[in-house]
C-alpha cells in the first residue's frame, strides 16, 4: 500500500509514527510543510521537516516535541554573547549541525528535495521525506503592532508572540509561483491512500495546498482524501491552530475544518468522540465522517487513530 | 607610545598578553595572519586571529592555548555522525559560534577587517586587531603523498598531517595579489617601535610580510623594529616551525632566523640565554642582539621579554 501524508511539524510527525505502526508493511512518503522555514544566522533552518525526520529518526526531544534530545544550547548563547540575535528561537547545538550540513548543500547547489534525502540517509526515519517544494516559500502573518499593520514572518507570530495578537492574515509568501519538489506529484498520483494527519490546517496542509499543482493532483489522484480533526471539543489539540483559523475565516471546530477542506478534496474526515455530535453535519457536506479518540497520548492511540484512518479510507473506496 | 605587532597563533598572543604588562599605556595594533584561514562546513575559520581575540579576552583555552575554555564538541560530532568533515580540525561549539557571525558578516558584505573590529568589540582584547588583508590568501605547502607531490592547505599540514611529512615548498597563495587591510599601512608609518613576536617566521610573520606593501611599510617606517626567536637551542619553542624553515632553506637556529628577516627589515634581535653563543653572529650580520630568557613559561616571563624586547628598541634608537 503507497500512502502518501501531508505533514506539518509535531502533529503530523507523531502521528507518523503511528501510521507506521499501523501499516508496517505500507510505502509511506510524506509531502514535508516548507512555509515555516527560516533563514538564522545565516542558515536555512526547516522545522517541520526536521521535526519529521528527528522524531522517526529518534532523535527528537520527546517531551518538547521539537529539537534534539540531550540537546545543549552553547551556540546560541554564544551568539547572543555577540548580540546576534533573535534569541527567542531556540536552536540547540546537536540541532546546529543539522543547519550547518543542509545551508552547505544548498550552497553548493543541491535542491532541498536532495538535501533532506541526503540528511534522511542518516536518520532512516522509515518513510520518504519530501519538501512540499524546492522553492523558497515563507509563510507571512499580518498583525497589528503599536497600532500598525505589518506582516511577521510566522516563526515571529508563533515562537516569538506566541500566536498572542490577532492574525489578519496568514499568507504563503511565494507559494503562486512555487513548483511541487521532485517527487511530489508522482507519489500522489502513485498514491493508494492520501492522508491529511492531525496538523495546522492553515499554516501546515494549508501552506502544502497552496503549491500551484498539488491540490488538484490529490482532487483527481481517484484515490480516498481522509484527514483527522486537530480540533478536539472546539480547540486545537496542541498549538494555537485557532488563532489562525480565525484569520481565514474558519471556525475552531472539527467540523468547520472538515467544511474548510472541502468535498472537492477531503472523502473521509475523523473527529473525537466528544464531537461525534458533528458526524452528521459533516456528512451532509459530502464527506463521510467518524468518530474516535483522536488524542495523541501514546503511541498505542496514535497506531489506532492512523488504523482508524485507514479503515475509513477503505469505506470510502468500498 | 605606538606598538605595532605582526602576530601568528599561540606564540603571539601569548606575547601580546606580556607585552601588554610590560606596556600598559601603550596604544598596540597587532597585525594578524590570515594565511591559516580556512573555509570549513561552509564557515569562515580564522584561527589566528582568534586565537589572539580569545587570549586576550579572557575565553582562550589556557591548556590547549587555541580554542574556547569550558568547550564541547556536539555540533562536530553531530556534523561527523552525517558524514560531513574534516573530523581532524577540533571545532567546538562555543567556537561554532564565532565563525557563524563572521560568515554572516562576510555573507552581508563586510571585509574580514570590520568583521574582527565587530567581534572585538565583545572581547575587548585590548588591542587593535586588524587581519593582515581582507582579500584571501590561503597558505599552502607542497608534500609528497603516496609519491605524487601535491599542494595541501597549512591546516591539513599542521592539524592533520602534524608536519610528519617534508614540507618542500610553502605558498602563500593569494598573498601577491592581496592588498593590506586598511589601518595597517596607516599603523605602521605611525608606529613607535615594530615587533615581531616569537611567531613562526615563515607561516606567521612571513605571510603577513608576502603581502605587497607590508614588508616596504616597515622597512622604511624608519623606527626600531625588533623581534624575539622563535627558536631556542636549535628547536622551535612550541608547534613544528623547524619543519616550514627547512622548506624556505632557513636553518633552525636563532641566529639564522634573524638573518632569515634581515637587517634591511630588523635592527634587533632577541635570542635565548642559551643561544648567547649565536650573539656574535646576529651582529655580525648588522642586527642588534641581545641574550635573555626566552621560555614563556608564566605571565611574569612573558612580561620581561616584552619588557627587553622594548628596551632593545630603545638602544636599537639611541
């Protein structure tokens, strides 16, 4: 079985590990969010392809989600020794060397397609990692600073204000004139399943959907769209994915979310159990819907979410 | 009074903390050797000019005399675990840091020179610290491996190789078309009194003379200029200077070393007590010399040789 995932950071990279669980013998690649990367110190840092490929590598921080275990941060504080900022990013060491190796790559030409592969020959996180595209595609946030509107980069709005003011709106800066990486339209085509995990709906498949090609590459693969709701009782499960839905107009609900998607490109859609009370409205909007625990505790509810994600799948082709 | 210092490493900073002492009131501009700057995982490396910097700002690793005290080494080793090297060049972390704001600097278009300037400014090593030149010039040395010769950078000579090898030629290339940093011409027809430190004379104090101008400005600064021997008892202090004077044909003596510079560039000489014997010979060549202890074995040490080495230049302008 070829399944084919689009992923964000923490969500989308726990969940993963699940479907991996789920479908040990599955051919598994996973279309990598790019609009939340980064140019620091001079280096290209991609979080949420990192955050992929640490957690299936097993070097994640398990507790934080994100960056290296038994990660130390000299580095850093010697860049701010220099009043080489920003501070409020928090690279560790071990993290650096990921930066460092991936910034000399691109420097001598790889595309990041080439380069994540290259970095994933050590990691062996168990799946095909691909950057949504080799194009520089940053996702801008605009927001009211002392009274005047101004776009921050989204790390800015996210790590730095921790998503505090309100987002106006939430733009995939250079997403139009992007390209699909190499590899990404051929997997979706090839794919027997696509599956949307618990991630950012906006700034995470959002931001994958908005690469010229690809949405209408999953419309027509014929194949089942089946996501999970990374809204549980109207909130974000983890992360401020409200904030954000907000700035496009689109209700913190698992429903309004499935609504969001749309039955153009979404066949199948989980929710919670404490929202099965809205099976029934997202089924009326032409997607077939069930209702199971969708929280991320372990590593046993994760395979059976990814299990359950898969038997709506076959539903949905049946 | 107005000191001008022509510095390698180890050997040079560790003078410059003496002569510091010895001359509190002094207003010193050392001119640093660039010829071991190396580019590696995509940064811009200077060591001497580190070296110097962290010596004379208090991070030196006292022990190892290069490179920053309380280190650790998780990036080098993350960089390894990818494959990425040179494994043989000691990079730690707190180091790291250094040369990502020099690179970024470089990147946004400052010279090396203003990029020291910035970097001093929060080692405050008490000195005026200007690179020899912002153009590049990278040391080579030309050895024979496996029966081809073939030229190899000075670090992987020194660092990698440990001078094990004849060294039969030593390049300095880029020097002949380099051009000085600015300030350093300045600083020398300014200066009072010239020094050169007991820095290697062909990798360290010969670079920095092999770029155009230099040699010319302090010849005819028409003020003392007086060095200290790197060499005592026929053997180089510290580091492997006697293998890159066999491959300029100079002889590791005291003595010869001063002839090597010559009294057309020096007018005087500091050899050890135990090469009071090669006195004779330095006059005789017409560089006034002097005999005292010459093992920087402690501050105190050091201290009195930067003190003889300012009282040679008095007699030298008597």
């Amino acid at each position: 079985m070829r399944i084919v995932v689009l992923a964000g950071g923490i969500g989308g990279a726990r969940f993963l590990r699940g479907l991996k669980e789920a479908a040990p013998e599955a051919d598994i690649t996973v279309i990598g969010n790019t609009g939340d990367d980064i140019h620091l110190f001079g280096l290209k840092v991609c979080p949420d392809l990192d955050t992929v490929m640490y957690t299936l590598g097993g070097g994640i921080n398990e507790e934080q989600g994100w960056g290296r275990a038994e990660e130390t941060f000299h580095v850093k504080a010697e860049l701010a020794a220099y009043g080489v900022g920003p501070e409020w990013f928090g690279l560790g060491d071990r993290d650096f060397a990921t930066h460092i190796v991936r910034t000399q790559m691109l420097g001598a030409g790889y595309p990041l397609s080439a380069v994540t592969e290259a970095l994933c020959e050590r990691w062996q996180p168990g799946v095909r990692l691909i950057p949504m595209s080799d194009d520089r595609v940053e996702t801008h946030v605009a927001v009211d600073v002392d009274g005047e509107r101004k776009a921050v980069h989204f790390q800015e709005y996210w790590v730095k204000l921790r998503a505090s003011v309100e987002a106006h709106a939430v733009v995939p800066v250079g997403a139009d004139r992007a390209k699909p990486a190499p590899g990404v339209l051929e997997a979706i085509a090839g794919a027997d399943v696509i599956v949307f995990p618990p991630s950012n709906p906006v700034v995470s498949v959002g931001t994958i959907l908005a690469v010229p090609g690809i949405r209408e590459a999953i419309a027509n693969a014929g194949v089942p769209v089946v996501g999970l709701s990374p809204i549980v009782g109207d909130a974000p499960v983890r992360g401020m994915a409200d904030k954000v839905l907000a700035a496009v107009g689109v209700d913190s609900t698992a429903a309004a979310v499935a609504q969001h998607y749309g039955s153009g490109l979404l066949d199948g859609w989980l929710v919670d159990t404490v929202d099965a009370g809205s099976v029934r409205v997202v089924e009326d909007a032409g997607i077939r819907c069930r209702a199971v625990p969708l929280m991320m505790t372990d590593l046993a509810a994760t395979t059976a979410m990814a299990r359950a994600a898969l038997e709506l799948a076959s539903e949905v082709r049946a």
